[in-house]
C-alpha cells in the first residue's frame, strides 16, 4: 500500500496554489479579504515566529474571532511543523484557563480584542504573538514536514455528559 506523507501534500497544495493564484481571493471574512498572496505571507510570518518543529509536545493556542486571519493563524502553525489548538473566546475564561491549564500551549496566537485574555492565561514567559502584527512582518521560512503519527490538531468535546475530553488528530489521519 502506498503510503502517503500528507503534511507534504497539503502544505505542497497550499504553496502550489498561493504561486498559481497569487492576486486572487484566498479567503473572506467580517470584512476582511486576502489573496492567496496575503495570506501566503501571514500565515509564513506567523510560522517564522514560532520557530521550525514548533510542536515539541506542545500546542500552539489560537484565541480569536473565527474570521480570515484564523485561517492564516492554523496555516502558520502547520507550516512551523507545530500542531494547534483553537480557542474559542466565546467561552468563559474558566473553560479557556482549564484547556490550558491541561495542554500547557507553548504560544498563543491571539488578535488585538482578544490579547488581554491570552496574557492572563499563560501567565508565565510563554510567548503570546498578536496576528495583527504578525500580518505586518515579512518571513522567510524553512520547510518542515512532519511524521505521520506526529499531532496536527487538538479538538476539545464539548463536555455536555461530563468533563471536556481532548481529541488528537495526526497528520496520518488517526486520533
């Protein structure tokens, strides 16, 4: 059976058609549209930031709207090699702080409107990188690609029967 590296392919994908399609819409949102170009950079400086191999057993924690720069933010963090865990702020700051408190995120990737609750929730050293700046930065960024069994995302349940439980999705596909 062939086996298939789908970090490779996806990011491969993602670059492919940022090259094709550089003046055109990438993604839209609240107000806010970005070619593939725009959002090729974004999300490079966002992976720039973080570091190559971003994951080191730790997830990146985006805490913002769910709108375009979202999208840049999961794309950054892919590209970093890191894995990534979205943060609803629509949630209470108890939620918010428990996850945390359980995953220990190595960085939060936050908007301006939403900075104050990610400063309050890492509380220690841990960086807390604000997109609208990242947005504003230019990158170069080194290729990296993740195992099969190594983590893409984190997804939290809802909780509804019980306490929250933390789902794992691999770049192999299992969870």
């Amino acid at each position: 059976m062939l086996a298939l590296n789908r970090s490779a392919d996806l990011l491969s994908r993602f670059e492919e058609q940022c090259r094709i399609h550089s003046a055109n819409r990438a993604v839209a949102s609240k107000g806010i549209c970005w070619s593939y170009a725009q959002l090729d950079a974004v999300s490079a400086a966002c992976a720039s930031s973080l570091g190559n191999g971003s994951c080191h057993g730790a997830p990146v924690a985006l805490l913002m709207t769910h709108a375009t720069p979202l999208i840049a933010a999961i794309v950054g963090v892919l590209r970093s090699g890191g894995f990534y865990i979205v943060l609803n702020p629509a949630h209470s700051i108890l939620r918010l702080a428990q996850v945390c408190q359980d995953v220990q995120p190595r960085a939060i990737i936050t908007d301006a409107q939403h900075a104050h609750i990610a400063r309050h929730l890492l509380k220690s050293s841990r960086q807390v990188l604000l997109i609208d700046e990242l947005a504003t930065n230019s990158a170069s960024l080194a290729k990296s690609e993740p195992a099969p069994n190594e983590p893409f995302a984190l997804f939290y349940t809802s909780g509804s029967l019980q306490v929250p439980k933390p789902l794992v999705y691999t770049w192999g596909g299992t969870f």
